[in-house]
C-alpha cells in the first residue's frame, strides 16, 4: 500500500530542511508522495519536483496561505497549483514584499527596547525564502538574546510581545479565489485552530474543496471527528505531518501518513471533467448545517496555541 505525506516545509518558508533533503528524507521514509506546502512561496517546488523525479517520488506542487478572518488566524493549503503562473507569482511577490516590510519594523521594535538583533542576520537564515517570525526567533537564538524559540515568542515577537507586529494576509476568500485561479485544490489545515468549527461550512460555501483530517495532534477520536464532517459537507480529505524539519524535531515526516487513494481522489477533484469536481462544487451550496462542537473537537482546540503559531510566521 502507498502512502502521503501532503503538509512539509522547507528552508524556503519557516522549514530547516533543503528541498533536496526533505524529497531523500521522505524516500528514506518509504513514502510514495509528498506535498511541499512552504508558507505563501513556491520557491523550492521545482528542485523538488526534479529530484523526486528522478528518485521516484512524487512531489506535488502546493503552498499554505496565511490568511485571517477576524481576529482568528486561517491557513488554506493550495494542491496542484500551477505555480509557474505569472499572475500567481505577482500575487506572491505582494506578499513577500509584506512580509519583508514586517521584519524590518519587528527588528526596530526590537532595537528600541535594547535588542540590537541586526537585519541581516535574519536575512541569512532566510537564505533566499519568505522571511518570518520564526525566522527572527532563529537569529535571536542564534545571536544569544534569548535561549529558545520559544522564549523569542513569548518576550518579545509573539501577539502580546513589545515587538509585535501585525502581519498581512488575505482573507480566506482571497486565499480560496487565489489558489482555484492557479490551478489548485483549497484544503482548510489543521482545522482545530479555527475554534469554531461552523466556520468550516462557512469557508466550504466560498469555495473551500477539502479539510486536512490527518495531523499529528490528533488522536484516532478527534481525526473521525473531521472525517465525519467532510463526509457531511462534501469535502475532499487530506492530511500531514506539517513537518518543519529540526524547528520541530519531535515532527518527522510521516509520521502522519495518508493512503495514496486519497492523493487520486485529489487530482480527480481538481478535474473539472470529473464527477467528483461537479459534486464538490454542486455541494458549496448546501443548506445551513451547524453541527455541534464534539468533546473531541474541544479537546485539540485547548492544544493549539503558540507552537502553532510559531510556525505560522
């Protein structure tokens, strides 16, 4: 039986990993598939794709969008985007420019309450991707201001942190409209961080394709949870080991893993000669359905809060 791991990172977003190395990692770990998710770029994707070729592993195209609705934080995976798009690329661009423009201010809060954290260093450790919060939590490690990533968050770049800075992000219509314009299937990740789980219908009448059922805080109880509600709103199922390489060490990839045939029902879903495109489309017009939260659902709702957001730039 074949298997998939469809939410990585590499160095090009807030990963450790080369692209490269995370395609011979993902063979070493007997993997048929991978997704290269990295946080609003596409950078690593086509040495990805090369080398997996030729080591026969399939890499797919994809992407993670930070978005917001509210107050509340929402990231939508992008699969089988078309990521060589001129118009796709523009739209990245925006986003990076953003993002270096948030780095820039982040360091000189920095700066004003004693930490003379220079730009560069962060920059470095960057090396070439979309820069972050985790990438100056990195380079404060790095230049001994503070002993962990964690501790970086928690003083100082983290929501209530002195140097906090708001970030942009589209919302999760943009993020939906932007990866259906490239080519892609929308997957909601790690759903339990929405805290409210009504959204999810919400996000599937504005065109949302599919819910990341599979992640590695979920026990088997709180995965049937998202499964059960992608079978009542009609949502492909996906999932992930959202591996970040040595930031998260106890994350290794596959460690969450999905049977191939949901990788299949993926690309069918992304054809719109298909059935299965017809009947997810047929089913964002669903009427109002407002399940209530299980014991489940709450319980991996208490469990995401800063790790997640660390990741999360």
């Amino acid at each position: 039986m074949k298997f998939a791991d469809l939410h990585l990172h590499t160095l090009f977003s807030d990963g450790t990993y080369t692209p490269e190395e995370l395609v011979l990692k993902a063979v070493d770990a007997g993997l048929a598939c991978i997704a290269i998710t990295d946080h609003d770029t596409v950078c690593g994707l086509a040495q990805a794709i090369a080398i997996g070729r030729d080591k026969g592993l399939e890499v797919l195209p994809g992407i993670e969008l930070s978005a917001e609705y509210g107050s509340q934080e929402v990231h939508v995976l992008g699969y089988l985007i078309n990521y060589k798009l001129r118009g796709f690329l523009r739209q990245l661009d925006i986003l990076r420019e953003n993002r270096v423009m948030r780095v820039h201010k982040i360091i000189g809060k920095l700066n004003a309450v004693g930490i003379n954290l220079d730009t560069q260093a962060v920059f470095d450790i960057c090396a070439g991707g979309i820069p972050g919060r985790l990438h100056i939590a990195r380079a404060l490690v790095k230049g001994g201001f503070v002993k962990s990533i964690f501790e970086a968050f928690n003083k100082y770049i983290g929501d209530k942190g002195p140097a906090y800075v708001l970030g942009f992000h589209f919302s999760p219509q943009d993020a939906i409209r932007f990866i259906r314009d490239a080519g892609g299937v929308s997957v909601l990740a790690h759903p339990h961080c929405l805290h409210n789980d009504e959204l999810i219908l919400k996000f599937a009448k504005l065109g949302l394709m599919g819910l990341e059922a599979y992640y590695p805080e979920y026990s088997q109880e709180e995965t049937n949870f998202y499964l059960n509600l992608a079978k009542e709103y009609n949502l492909l199922v996906t999932g992930g080991s959202d591996c970040h390489g040595n930031a998260k060490s106890e994350v290794k990839i596959g460690s969450v893993k999905i049977p191939y045939e949901l990788v299949e029902k993926l690309k069918e879903a992304n054809d719109p000669a298909s059935s299965a495109y017809s009947a997810i489309r047929k089913a964002q017009g669903l009427k109002q359905m407002n399940p209530a939260p299980s014991k489940s659902s709450n319980r991996i709702k208490r469990r995401c809060g800063v790790n997640k957001k660390e990741g999360a730039g």
